[in-house]
C-alpha cells in the first residue's frame, strides 16, 4: 500500500461514519438567506426614509414667520 491508497482508504472509513444531511437542510439555509436579506432591505429603507425626514423636518421647524430664511453673511474683512 502506497500513500494514496492508506489516505483514500482513511478518508472512507471516516466518511462512512458521517450521517447524512436532514433532507430539506439547503432549503431551509436558503430561506433565512432571504430573511436576513429582506430584514437588511427593510432596515436600510427605514433608515433613509428617517433621515429624509429629518433633513426636511428640521429646517422647516426652525423658520419663523416673516424671518427671512438666510441671514446676510458678516463681514469677513472688517469695514474699508
């Protein structure tokens, strides 16, 4: 016996020891992919529609009536 038959012949015997997979196991891998896919989609979509939200909430909460929108920039170099 060479190498490679005392290799193949070990690698049998350990193979023979194994049971099987329960039918339907890749099925079932498969769906939970596609779960934990769809929760990912789903939080991401939350998320954005949240900051979309907020960054249009925000400065319309802030105005008050008859204020101009923007103040006038300060001057930056003093008088001349």
């Amino acid at each position: 016996m060479n190498v490679e038959e005392l290799v193949r012949d070990s690698l049998r015997e350990q193979a023979a020891g194994i049971t099987p997979p329960p039918p339907g196991l890749a099925g079932r891998i498969l769906a939970e992919r596609r779960r934990r896919r769809a929760r990912t989609l789903a939080a991401a979509a939350a998320t954005t529609a949240l900051v979309v939200a907020a960054a249009v909430g925000v400065p319309a909460s802030t105005r008050t009536e008859g204020a101009p929108s923007r103040r006038p920039a300060p001057y930056a170099c003093g008088p001349t």
